[in-house]
C-alpha cells in the first residue's frame, strides 16, 4: 500500500525550538531562523522531512509536507499532480452534506487527489470509511492556518488550544501552525464510479 505523502513517520524527529513571547509582536522561536517562516510571516515546527525513516504514523500529518502540498496543489498520496477537469480539481473529504451550505465555503485542510490514489483512499482510510465524499472544486485560496493559540505571557507564551485562524486575523502572530487551510470555492459533488468505479457513500 503506497504511503500518503503527507503522512508522518516515526523517525521525523522535532527539533528543539523554545517559544517565546516578543512583547507586542507575536511568539518567536529563541533562536530562529528565516526558514521558520513562511511568506505569511507564520511560525511552523521544525520537523525534518525524511519521508521513509521508520514506521509512518498515519493519525499524523507531517506539517511541512502539508504545507507544500497545499501550496503548490499536489496529490495528498503520491505529491504528483491532481485530477482536474472542467469541474475543477478533485478533492476527497469526509462527508458533512448535513450541515447548511456544505461544502460551499469549507475550511480544508487535506489536499487535492489524483484518481488513482483517491481510489486507494476510499479503500484503505479508515477516516474515509466512517463516509466521504468526492468534490470538483474550481477555486481554492489558501486562507488560513490550524495551529496553537498562544496568549502573551512572559517570557514564555501560554497555550490557549488549537484553532483555525485566517491569515488576516492578528492572532495569526500568536500562533504555531501546524497545517494550512484553504477554501473550498465552486464546489460540485461527484461520483467517483464515472471515473473509477467507485461511489461516493
């Protein structure tokens, strides 16, 4: 069974990184570096990538692969290109039709699928199996982040828990990232079977 790429491993050890709170500024790292950021000005784990080392973790995403594959719109399995039509881009998410609007406007954190391994998903995730549902999206924008609240106390910021925080939103400056959210826009559910044979449960 092919390994999603986003998925960590066991051997992708974090560096040591001390949080500290920058009075008026935001949390910091006590020594860092430009790599510790991204173009948003956003704080991330200093988790190396060593995709292979070890078991792989699948109730585990690895943060920067995460990031790059959300970033540039790769295939969340096999970081190739996903599927695309005049749809839109293929995206498989858990299935919460129930609540109003969805999934107009979702906050997703997962990546676009090519069809051959959004076939393997269906099959093989367990998350998938409690229901899924397979999205043509014509417009994603990367507009937030999932991370850890901090709130400013010194020297050491104090954790407040985890939350979606969008890019604009000052506490951005007070948060540790940990995925990269984008909205779902243009949403058409689809049936995989027209492709692959499979359907959506």
């Amino acid at each position: 069974m092919r390994i999603p790429y986003v998925v960590s491993w066991s051997g992708e050890e974090p560096k040591p990184a001390t949080l500290i709170t920058i009075p008026r500024s935001g949390i910091a790292y006590t020594d860092e570096c430009l790599l510790d950021r991204d173009k948003h000005g956003v704080l991330w784990p200093r988790v190396p990538s060593l995709p292979g080392r070890g078991r792989p973790e699948f109730g585990k995403i690895h943060p920067l692969r995460q990031r790059r594959a959300m970033t540039k719109l790769l295939c969340a399995i096999c970081a190739g290109q996903p599927d695309h039509n005049d749809q839109g881009t293929l995206w498989l998410v858990r299935d919460f039709r129930d609540w109003p609007n969805w999934p107009e406007g979702m906050a997703c954190s997962e990546p676009p699928v090519c069809l051959p391994c959004a076939q393997l998903s269906v099959r093989h995730c367990p998350n998938l199996r409690q229901g899924y549902a397979a999205l043509r999206v014509r417009h994603s924008e990367v507009a937030a982040v999932y991370g850890i609240r901090y709130r400013p106390t010194l020297p050491f910021p104090t954790a407040i828990g985890g939350d979606i925080v969008p890019l604009d939103d000052p506490a951005l400056r007070w948060t540790h990232a940990a995925h990269l959210i984008r909205e779902l826009r243009g949403c058409t559910i689809v049936r995989l079977d027209q492709h692959c044979g499979l359907g959506v449960r």
